[in-house]
C-alpha cells in the first residue's frame, strides 16, 4: 500500500527502512523520502515506526505542513 503518494513510498519500504537502522520518523524520511513533501504520512510513518521497534515515535514540530498563504 502506498503511504506516501508525493514521493511514491509504500508501507513495505518504511517497514524495510526501520529494519535496516532507522529508528525515528526522520531517519526514515532521510532514508526513503516519505513524508518530506507535504507531511500528510508523517503520523502514518510514525506508527510505523513505533509497532515495528516497540518504542514510541513522534513526528517532529518542524514536520511540513499544508498551511494555507493569507490572501
């Protein structure tokens, strides 16, 4: 299943970044792309993150985000 649709990044391959050394939701982003666009994912791969290394995972205050400009 596709995860992150900006960057193409599916579930198997954040799942295959935490299993080869990644151990916070940046180190996967650094790793695979995932949630450096828009940051929709981010709390997608933060789950992902933590079921798969048993610790908790969060995404970082300085994560992308979909704000919208004034007009």
């Amino acid at each position: 299943m596709i995860v992150c649709h900006c960057k193409v990044v599916s579930h198997r391959d954040i799942e295959a970044a935490v299993d080869h050394g990644a151990r916070t939701v940046s180190e996967v982003s650094d790793i695979c792309g995932a949630g450096t666009d828009c940051g929709g994912c981010l709390p997608v791969v933060a789950d992902t993150v933590s079921r798969r290394t048993g610790e908790p995972a969060e995404v970082a205050c300085g994560a992308p985000s979909r704000a919208v400009p004034a007009l």
